[in-house]
C-alpha cells in the first residue's frame, strides 16, 4: 500500500478511535450535584428515518450533526441531493438552484424566484410585467437571450433580431411592454410617433426618419420604438397619385430596418391595425418577429388585478381570481381603470377596497374587446406571425 492510500486510512482509524475513546468517557461519566441532588449528564439518542428512502438509525446527539432540511431529516446519501435541487425558468430560461429537500413539489421547470412572485410596481424589467408568462418567455428566448448571448448564437449561424412587430387591441401594454423590455436589456429607450417624423415638404420626413436612426445609433445599444407604426409604413399597394411621396418615405425606412442589428438598434414596432402596414416591411429580416399582445387571459387579468391593488388600502378577504374568471375582453388599461373605479366607491365609503367595490366598479367598466376583434388579430396572427 503506497503512502498516499495509507495517509486517508490511518486518519479514518484514529477519528473512530476518539469517537470510540469519547463514547467510553460519556458511559463512565460521574454525576453531578446540584441542589436538588445528583444529575447525570446523559447524551440524548436522535431517532431518525431518511424522509426519502426511509432509512432508520439513531445517534448522540453531540456525535454527529442531523442532516435536516425544511423540518425533514434526511441521510447522509439523501441530504445530498436536497442541498442542491435544479430547475429551468419557463420564463427567463435560465437554471436555477433552490436549498429544498428531494421531494420538491415544482416541476423541472418552474418559475425562478424574480419570475415567479406576483408583479408589483416596485419591480424592474420584464419581471414587472403582470402575467403574460407565454409572452414574457418568448421575448427572453428570441430577443434577450440573443442580445446577452450573441456567441453561443453564432455557433449555430444564428443573428440577433432585427426588428419585432407588437400588434394587438389598443390598451392590451405593447408600449409598456417596449419599455421594460428596454430596461430588462439595459438599453437606451426611444420612443417615436408618426406625428414627429411626418413633414410638409417633400422629402423632410425620408430626412427625418435618416436622422432618427442616426440618433439611435450614437446612442447603442438602444430600443427604437415606433408605435402607431400603420402610419409610419402604409401600405403603398393603394396609395393615390398626391402620394406618391409616400413611396420614397417607406424605402428609406426599409432601409433603416435591414441594418438595425449591424448598429445595435432593437426596433420595436406597435400597431392597433397591422394588416395596414407595408408587406414589404412585414417580411423576415426586417420586422423578424410579429408577436400578438391581445387580452389577457384568466391567469394575466388575476395577475394585473393583483399588481394594480398594491399598496392600496385593501381588504385583506378581497377575491380576485373569482371576479377575473368573469373579466373576458378586458384590455390591460380596462382592468387598471376598474380597480381606480372600485378604489373610488370605496373611499366614498372611508372603507376597505372589497370584492364588492370590484363587482360595483364592473357595471361602469364593460369590455373594450370583442370576441370579433380578437378573432381579426388571430387571423393576421396566423400568418406568419407568433
């Protein structure tokens, strides 16, 4: 046996001998007086069974240290992997290690902590974007993802976007989604409408619009957002002969778009009627990515009725996953109006904000979206876009 095997063995030895030695001078030990007369200092004997595999043994408990976690013991084995348990983000796509036992009731994909707490205005980026899980998980995965990680990308051959088309009913957040995209990147944003970049004179808004991505440029990385954006692209298949200017001022802003990723611009285009906009301009390597921001669904419009009532002066009883099941077609900005509603009848009454405030606030809040309209922006969202 070399010295090197030798070494770790004549240590294990002499450890099992102090353990042995100590247990000895524990059994012999004299008692104590004190006075209510003689006391034994006996070690106490832990029971345990493994909370896994429901093994059973016992210990002194100044011999060894118990290997409990959350309430629950387990072995030597076991207690390994409940220190160290994994997940992946559904959301941010990114793994995640919590200190939890074996048992762990999440899936192998679960909501990281940032991700996974309700929203509350306090919140950065896109973790204070209430609900919206399959919304928020793909712009991680096809935009921030891209951006933090260009290397791991061009492995496979694959770009950063060069553009994303957000269209859906007005009210449902696509420009408040822009900004804490912004934010989440870490990126300067800039928001444009068409009003600033339209001019009088012929040629001033193709000028306009040059020096607009210029800005953003000197200032990149940067978010270029461009709401209303029908109005800045229309479609030039039925223009009329007085608009024939018009032509010019869409080539140059095709232009501008094919190079936005060279120079480190994320153009966020919004529209309320995106079928207005220029075909051309709609196709892949430029607006890359056509993402639809309807109404939120049960689990969202829960989520936005709770991030609206924080920190409000608010019954503690209230149900709000009750009143969302009943909330189809509310917009974002209907639900946010609803809960201000409610927080008025409530303080006419110096009272608590209550689910009965809510079901008032309800008959002076209707539905700002149609079943008709929802279909409409699934069927433009059907062609192509995700």
């Amino acid at each position: 046996m070399s010295d090197a095997e030798r070494g770790p063995l004549a240590q294990q030895l002499y450890d099992l001998q102090q353990r042995v030695r100590a247990r000895g001078v524990a059994a012999n030990r004299e008692p104590k007086w004190t006075t209510d007369g003689p006391h034994t200092n006996e070690q106490t004997v832990h029971k345990h069974e493994c909370a896994t595999c429901g093994k059973k043994y016992s210990h002194d408990s100044e011999e060894t240290f118990c290997n409990e976690i959350r309430d629950k013991f387990y072995c030597d084995l076991c207690y390994e992997t409940a220190a160290e348990h994994s997940h992946r983000c559904p959301v941010c796509g990114e793994q995640w290690t919590h200190y939890t036992a074996p048992d762990c009731d999440l899936q192998d994909v679960a909501q990281c902590f940032r991700h996974g707490q309700a929203a509350d205005p306090d919140a950065t980026g896109l973790g204070s974007v209430a609900g919206m899980n399959r919304l928020k998980e793909q712009l991680f995965r096809d935009v921030v993802h891209p951006l933090r990680s260009p290397e791991e990308f061009r492995v496979y051959r694959l770009g950063i976007p060069n553009g994303i088309l957000l269209f859906g009913p007005p009210g449902c957040g696509k420009t408040y989604i822009a900004r804490q995209l912004a934010e989440e990147l870490g990126y300067l944003f800039q928001e444009v409408f068409p009003s600033e970049v339209g001019g009088t004179y012929i040629h001033e808004t193709a000028l306009r619009t040059r020096k607009l991505f210029e800005k953003a440029a000197e200032h990149a990385p940067s978010v270029l957002f461009m709401d209303e954006f029908e109005g800045l692209a229309p479609s030039r298949g039925g223009l009329r002969g007085d608009q024939v200017h018009t032509n010019e001022e869409v080539n140059e802003l095709l232009k501008q778009i094919e190079s936005c990723a060279q120079r480190k611009i994320l153009l966020i285009a919004a529209s309320n009627e995106p079928w207005r906009i220029d075909p051309a301009i709609q196709r892949t390597g430029r607006l890359d990515l056509k993402i639809l921001v309807g109404a939120p669904d049960i689990e969202a419009r829960t989520a936005m009725l709770r991030f609206h009532l924080h920190d409000r002066l608010v019954d503690p009883r209230i149900d709000v996953a009750t009143l969302a099941k009943t909330l189809v077609g509310y917009a974002a900005s209907d639900l946010k109006f609803l809960v201000d509603q409610a927080a008025r009848i409530a303080m006419r009454s110096h009272a608590q904000i209550s689910t009965d405030h809510l079901w008032q606030a309800v008959k002076s809040v209707p539905a700002s979206i149609s079943s008709e309209d929802e279909e409409r922006y699934e069927r433009f969202g059907g062609r192509g876009a995700q």
